[in-house]
C-alpha cells in the first residue's frame, strides 16, 4: 500500500511541475520566444533553448493546422525555418494585436504571407 501511495505522489508531484513549465503563449510572449528563436539562428549556446523549442513547436503545429484546413497556402518546398522567420519577421514588424493570443497573431502573419488565390 505504501509503494501505490508513493508512486501516486510522484505522479501528482511531476505533473504539477511539468504543468507550470509549459504555458500559453500570447503575442507578447510569441514575440519574446521569436527574438529568442533568431539569436539561436546565430548564438545558440547564448539562448533560452527551452523557449525556442516551444517557440518552434507552436508555429509548426500552427503552420501544419492552417495548411491541412487549407486556409493557407505555402509552397511545398517550404522549411520550418523559413516559417519561424515568417513570423519572427511580422513579430519584429507589428506592435498592435500582441496582446491577442499567440494562435490568432500567428495566423495573421501566416495569412499575411501565404494567402490562397
């Protein structure tokens, strides 16, 4: 009974940390993590590589959403580093929405770039 109490515990005590590593991006912290993305392209033993990742993972998801519902239309050649700078670009250049959550400020540089005719 006491190892089912230990393990439950551990369980409890892991999830708890590993839900206050992950959280939801706005356009605030979309722009910090995109910043931290392009100093990485450069300096990588310099960057926040946690942040990056999910900065990455985010946009992927995002990218491969909009792409499969067709509301964007990329080019099939097209890398995932070439979509982190899409967006890491229209970060750079837009200071208004960013207070909207990371999904709708990530669609809008998306659409921006690769509308469907």
């Amino acid at each position: 009974m006491n190892k089912i109490l230990a393990v439950l515990l551990i369980v409890i005590i892991v999830s708890a940390a590993n839900a206050a590593v992950y959280h939801f991006f706005n356009g605030e912290k979309l722009a910090e993590a995109a910043l931290e993305w392009e100093k990485s392209q450069t300096h990588p033993k310099d960057s926040d590589l946690l942040l990056v990742t999910e900065f990455a993972g985010y946009v992927g998801a995002m990218f491969d959403h909009l792409s499969e519902k067709q509301h964007i239309c990329a080019p099939d050649e097209i890398t995932k580093n070439e979509v982190l700078g899409v967006v890491t670009d229209y970060l750079k250049n837009t200071r208004k929405g960013l207070k909207y959550s990371g999904s709708v400020v990530v669609e809008k540089a998306l659409y921006k770039k690769f509308p469907c005719k």
